[in-house]
C-alpha cells in the first residue's frame, strides 16, 4: 500500500538528510522523495511517496513530527490531490520511424525536446500510470536514457492546510 | 550591550541556563573556550578520556535532574562522544554537548582533526547543531538546552566552528526560543482522561506499570496516591526503581526479562495495565503477543510514537505523566481491591526472590547487595555497569526513592558505570554514591579512576569480581553447551590498580572479612574499591529466555 506525504520543512541545513536518514534507520521504505522550494523561502515541501500498511504509516508520521524542523504532515488521499510526475526519455530512432514516436507523444500530450540524427528526446509530465503507458509505448524503439522525478502531489480546491 | 568572543558567550549562556558544572577534554578546535573558562568561576572536571567526560555529564544529569553539560575537541574528541550520546539517546537523558570544529573556512577539506560529527551524531541525538557564525551561537545554545530538557528529554550536539569561538560579538541571550516544529504536548487529552478513570474504577485486577518517564516527570508523589487510592499493585522498569518504595506491600518491583517472578505473573493476570511513561521494552515484554493478554491497556506517555508503538492500546493519552496523573487522581475511586490485594500477596509470599547461599566463606553476589543495603539503610545512589551485576543490583536491593539507581537500560553499555558514578556523585554531593562494577565492565573506563583520584570524589567502587564476562557466559551455558567462547577475561589486580592511582583499595575472598571491608570502604574520607570475589559461575535468576512469553520464565 502507497501513501503521499506532504511535508512541510524548514529550510535549514541537513534537512534532507535527516529525513532520509530517519527512513533508513527505522526500515521505513521509501519509494520516492521529492523537496522544493514553496511561496515561503524558508519553507520546502517534501513529496514522499512510502510504502507499508496504516501502522507502518502512523509511526512514519510521528516518527517524522520528531525531527525539530519538520512543521507540518499531510497525507494526501489520493481521490482529491493532483498528482504529478516528470519524465525525460530519449528514444532511439531511425528517421523512418519519428514521425510515429511523435504520434505517440502527441497521445500522450508530451513534447519532444530534443531531436538528434539517431534520437529523440520526450519530456512528460502526468500521473505515474500515464507515464507508465508511455515508457512501455516507447520500449519497443529501445530507450537511450530514462530520467524520472518521483511523485509531487497537492490537494485538490483547498490550500493545505 | 558588552562584546564578548565567542568562548565568553558560550560561558555567559551556560549561566543563563542555570549550568554551574561542565565536564570536558581540551584540544586545538576549543582552546578559546577553555580560554574563557579559565577566567571563569564556571566548575569544570577534566575526565581522562571523552567517553568518560560524557558519561560523567550523563550521571549527572541522572542524579540532579538538571541538564548535563560536556564539551570536547573536534575529530577523535567528537568521535569519542558518539557512545555516550547514543546513551543518552536511548535513555531519554537530558545532555547539551559542545564539540570543536575546524574553522567553517576548513570545513569540507579533510582539515586535521576533522570529523563530520553532526553527520556522525545524527541518529544517535535528539537533535544537533553546527555554528558557523558567531551571530547564531547564544540563539543556538538557548534552543538546544530547551529542546535537551522539555518533551522527551535527550542529548543535543553543538559543533562549534574554531573561527565562532574566536569571533567577537554582541552577547543577547534571547529570552524565548523560537521552534515552530517543536511543540511537545504536556496536558493530556481530558476525555481520554476520563476514559482511563473509568477503565481503572471498572478494573477487578488493575496494574501499575510505570517506567523512566515517571522518573523524568517527577511524579513520584502521583504514583503514590495512585497506588494507594484505589490499592493498584506496581511494577517498574529498570529505568523507575524506587518510584514507589520497594518494601511497600504493593510493590512488585522489577517486571521484565530479569524481573521478579510476582510482577511477571501478575502481568499474565491483570486487567487493566497502566503503562506510566514506559516503552514496552522486549527486555520487559518478552514475546509481545503473551505480554498483558488479558489486560486492556491505558498508556501514557510525552511521546506520541511510543504509543502504540509495539502493543495496540485501548485508551492512548499524550502528555507529560505528572500532569496527567494529577488531572486523573480525582477521578480515581478509593478502593479496596480486595481479591486482587490478596492475590498479590499470595504471590509474593509463594515467588519471592531468592538466592542459595550456605555457611561457608562463599560470597554470593546477592549476599552483597542485601549488606550494602543493610549497611546503607537503604539509602545510598547506586550506580551500576552492566551485566550480571547489574541485575543483582536491580533486584536484590529495595529502591526508596527515584533517581536511586542509575544504569545503562537501554544501550546496556559497559563502561558507563564508573564516570557515571563520578557525575553522580557531583551532582547530589551529600549522597553515599555506590558503584556496582563486573570485573569486565569497569576495564572499559577504568582511566577514569585518575579523575575520581584528582576531585577526591568519594564513590565506593564495589567490584563484582567473577572473572567472566559473566552475562554473556550466562547465555552460554544455557543456550550453548557451556561453550565458553571468549568470556573468561583475566582482570588486573585490581588492588594494585588502585593503588598506582593513589585510590584506597581492597580485595575480599572469604564472607567473614566482608562487612568489616564495606565499613571500611564506606567510612573511607574519599574514593575507594572493593574487589570482591563471587563464584565464577553464579547465574541471574529468574530469567525469561530472549523472545520467550512471561510466563515461561527459568528458575527463581
Ligand atoms: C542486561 C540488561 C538487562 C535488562 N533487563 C531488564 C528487565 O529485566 N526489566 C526491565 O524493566 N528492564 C531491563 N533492562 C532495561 C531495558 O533494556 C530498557 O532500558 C528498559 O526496560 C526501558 O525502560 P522504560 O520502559 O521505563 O523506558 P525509558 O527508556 O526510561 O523511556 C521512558 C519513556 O517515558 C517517556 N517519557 C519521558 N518523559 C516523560 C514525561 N515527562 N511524561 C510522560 N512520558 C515521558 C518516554 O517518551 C519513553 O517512552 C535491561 C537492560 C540491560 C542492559
Ligand atoms: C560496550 C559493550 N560491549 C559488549 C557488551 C555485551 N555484554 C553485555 S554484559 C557483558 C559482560 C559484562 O561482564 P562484567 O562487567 O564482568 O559483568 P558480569 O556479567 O560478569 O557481572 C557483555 C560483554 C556490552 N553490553 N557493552
Ligand atoms: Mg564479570
């Protein structure tokens, strides 16, 4: 079972790295981490996608409330957030076949960004299962390079709170 | 304002804060504040090895119930720290420890004598601190003694660039500190509160089982009237001893792996279990599923992951234990508890604690602990090492009052017991102060021998001398053949040890010569040691075998 965490951080040094050091030293599994910056410079959002039932969840959350400079916890439920991931794919090609990877992307509302002699470069955004489709799509062509930034997620109609 | 440079800011604040008593190891990253401290009338104790230096700061905390304070220089200074910070940790004891850095112009260069120890510290702090700028440094030191001190205490790092401690600057201690994300909860929640009321004036076999929180919160005068308004029998940690007095009629005492067998028995049968600042350790609850089967379960406790944490539990309350109590008391029904008082007799009268002894010059180890008790009516701090020792400290003593027995429960680390009783000793210097040692664990800080000489601090070093790493040689003989693997550990002469450090010292074989030893010992103007000599195989029991249930305990 995955969960979204929405963390919000202080930006002090070693942050990162003492959330991440408390996941590993509790044999919390994680499955991606995302930080950035928010509207407020001294705050950053942390997007953490774990894994583990509701007990696993719950300690995770207080074991998280611990560490002095994090300020706030939300899961997001899944059914009211947008949730978004970014990938950048480049594709092998020959000539003859780029006018179809460009169909494919079109489908999938991704852009290509780059285009070489042999290659292209696909960027998209969009939900994991999206991104999974056009990775698979892609396959076929054989995949040069495959970069991915892991879940950011906000909830829907609110500000959080 | 006045400028002060950055080792009299450090000094100025440790004054704000109420620090008379600083333990620490000079070197090259902290020469300016041991500069400001010469100036100062700050009391200062040099140990002989940073390890000792921190332990003796955590034994200080642990006997006065203030904030201890150690400093030492970066690299291997630092280093030397980490046992005794990861310690603390695990005991919930309040420590503020400065460590040198290299200057923040060297930082990240392999500088000489650079260790990354926030880095290292890390995992084993409650939090931790690097000062780069002379301008954030009093800020630094009034959040890390209040983060050290309030919720669930810990051990709080500041690593000191050279350069901070060079630098001068305006000294403002600010008045209030500022920590959006620390906000720990001290009231309890009152319908769970009045939950919990109902839970106990409905319980038929209620049962108090109260650890070091109740300690830290200072609640001993809670716990009585819980115990005697509604006749609740109590059983405490490791970490509790003493909470309640232990010759009480409703004393069970120690629970656990090493606990009497009436307090693991009644356990088995109560209702209704009251967890009082207590983390349902394994070393307490054995196989978790067997543990309080029958009970439901109140816990309360300042920190929200300890609840539930390994038990689910019927009626959860966060908040400081004494402030809880104080709010539930009223609601607590008095109460005879007939049937269940009688019970608790009849177990302690049917599984009392008991050693075999007999007329011969054999000193048993229990022997020992019953005449110090004896011999100190009861009213010494004892501090132990760890291992078997320990555990025959824990039980064959009857603890009165809390902060009476001081140990290592958590991270069971040797050598902690020797500084620790130096700190212990410096911070409540009216007390008999009792170091039970084994034979091994003592080796582990036996330079700390030079410090206790230097401050003529009169601990009373009681060597448990069994030649043997003799808890592990414990779990040997039961669970593997009496294959010995390296437990057999020749010691010194201990004697001779003591007097190369110009320390009174004695050794005793023969039970006749005991008592007249102890008095001597004890009535000694200064630090002295015993070293006893105990059967070589004398076994801790009862004992439940590591993941066994409570129920399945051996001998007693
Ligand atoms: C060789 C060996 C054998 C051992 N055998 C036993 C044994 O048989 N029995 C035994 O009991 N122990 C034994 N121990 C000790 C054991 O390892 C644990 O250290 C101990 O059981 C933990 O005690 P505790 O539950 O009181 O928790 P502590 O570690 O004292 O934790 C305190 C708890 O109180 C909470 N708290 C802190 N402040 C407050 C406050 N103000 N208000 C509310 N809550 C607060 C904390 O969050 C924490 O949950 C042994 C150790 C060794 C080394
Ligand atoms: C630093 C450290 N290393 C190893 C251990 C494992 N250990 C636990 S008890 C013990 C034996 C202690 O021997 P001694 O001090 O002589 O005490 P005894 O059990 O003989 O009373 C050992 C090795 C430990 N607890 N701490
Ligand atoms: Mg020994």
């Amino acid at each position: 079972m995955t969960h979204i965490l929405s963390v919000s951080v202080l930006n002090k040094p070693g942050v990162l790295t003492r959330i991440a050091g408390l996941f590993s030293r509790r044999n919390f599994n994680i499955e991606s981490l995302n930080v950035g910056k928010t509207e407020n410079p001294e705050i950053s959002r942390m997007t953490i996608v774990v894994n583990g039932d509701e007990k696993v969840l719950e300690q995770v959350t207080k074991q998280l409330h611990k560490l002095i400079n994090v300020l706030k916890i939300t899961e997001l439920d899944k059914n009211s957030i947008v949730e978004r991931d970014l990938i950048l794919i480049r594709v092998k090609c020959t000539r003859k076949q780029r006018s179809e990877i460009i169909q494919i992307a079109d489908t999938f509302r991704a852009q290509i960004v780059d285009v070489a002699p042999d290659s292209l470069m696909i960027e998209a955004t969009g939900t994991e299962d999206k991104l999974e489709a056009l990775t698979e799509l892609l396959r076929d062509f054989g995949i040069a390079e495959f970069v991915r930034t892991g879940t950011v997620a906000l909830s829907r109609g609110q500000a959080a709170k | 304002m006045p400028k002060l440079n950055g080792g009299e800011i450090i000094i100025e604040s440790l004054k704000k804060e109420n620090v008379d008593v600083v333990f620490g190891y000079p070197g090259g990253a902290v020469i300016n504040l041991y500069d400001a401290l010469y100036n100062s009338n700050m009391k200062h104790y040099l140990g002989r090895h940073e390890q000792g230096v921190i332990h003796a700061a955590d034994g200080y905390a642990r006997s006065s119930g203030k904030v201890g304070v150690c400093i030492a220089t970066s690299g291997p200074g630092g280093t030397n720290l980490v046992t005794g910070l990861a310690n603390a940790q695990m005991d919930s004891i309040p420590l503020v420890a400065f460590t040198g850095q290299v200057s923040s112009s060297l930082i990240g260069k392999d500088a000489f004598q650079e260790a990354d120890i926030t880095g290292i510290s890390l995992p084993v702090t409650k939090h931790n601190f690097l000062v780069t700028d002379i301008k954030d440094l009093a800020r630094t030191i009034k959040e890390a003694f209040y983060i050290a001190r309030t919720g669930r205490p810990g051990p709080v790092l500041i690593d000191l660039a050279k350069d901070v401690t060079q630098a001068v600057a305006e000294f403002d201690y600010p008045e209030r500190v500022n920590l959006p994300g620390y906000k720990p909860t001290f009231e309890g929640h009152k319908l769970q509160i009045n939950k919990a009321a109902k839970a106990i004036n409905d319980a038929k076999k209620p049962l108090l089982y109260v650890g070091g929180g109740a300690v830290i919160s200072g609640a001993q005068a809670e716990i009585r009237q819980m115990v005697e308004k509604a006749k609740i029998p109590i059983t405490t940690t490791l970490m509790a001893l003493g909470i309640y007095p232990e010759d009480q009629d409703l004393a069970l005492e120690m629970l656990g792996m090493h606990g009497t067998q009436y307090a693991n028995k009644a356990t088995l049968e109560t209702d209704l279990l009251i967890a009082v600042g207590a983390r349902f350790d394994d070393r307490v609850t054995g196989k978790l599923e067997e543990f309080a089967s029958q009970a439901d379960i109140i816990q309360i406790d300042i920190d929200p992951a300890e609840i539930g944490k390994n038990l689910d539990v019927e009626v959860p309350i966060v908040g400081d234990v004494k402030r809880v109590l104080k709010e539930l008391l009223p609601y607590i029904e008095e109460k005879e508890n007939g049937a269940w008082q009688q019970r608790i007799k009849e177990l302690k009268e049917k599984y009392p604690l008991k050693y075999e002894d007999d007329d011969s010059e054999t000193i048993k180890p229990q022997y020992i602990m019953e005449e110090i008790d004896k011999y100190t009516k009861g009213d010494a701090t004892i501090v132990t090492e760890v291992g078997q020792h320990q555990m025959w400290a824990a039980q064959f003593h009857k603890y009165k009052k809390p902060r009476q027995f001081i140990t290592s429960g958590g991270l069971g680390t040797m050598g902690y017991g020797l500084p620790a009783a130096i700190g212990a000793q410096i911070g409540q210097p009216e007390e008999k102060v009792v170091l039970i040692a084994g034979d091994g664990s003592i080796q582990m800080n036996i330079q700390e021998l030079g410090t206790a000489q230097a401050y003529n601090i009169p601990i009373k070093i009681i060597i448990f001398n069994n030649k043997y790493l003799g808890m592990v040689r414990q779990w040997q003989e039961f669970f593997f053949d009496k294959r010995y693997s390296s437990t057999k550990i020749p010691a010194p002469d201990f004697v001779k040890m003591g007097d190369a450090y110009g320390i009174w010292s004695k050794s005793v074989d023969k039970k006749s010569e005991l008592d007249a030893a102890l008095k001597e010992a004890m009535e000694h103007d200064g630090p002295a040691i015993l070293d006893l000599h105990i059967p070589e195989e004398e076994n801790v029991y009862p004992m439940v075998p590591a993941g066994a249930g409570l129920k399945d305990m051996i001998g007693g």
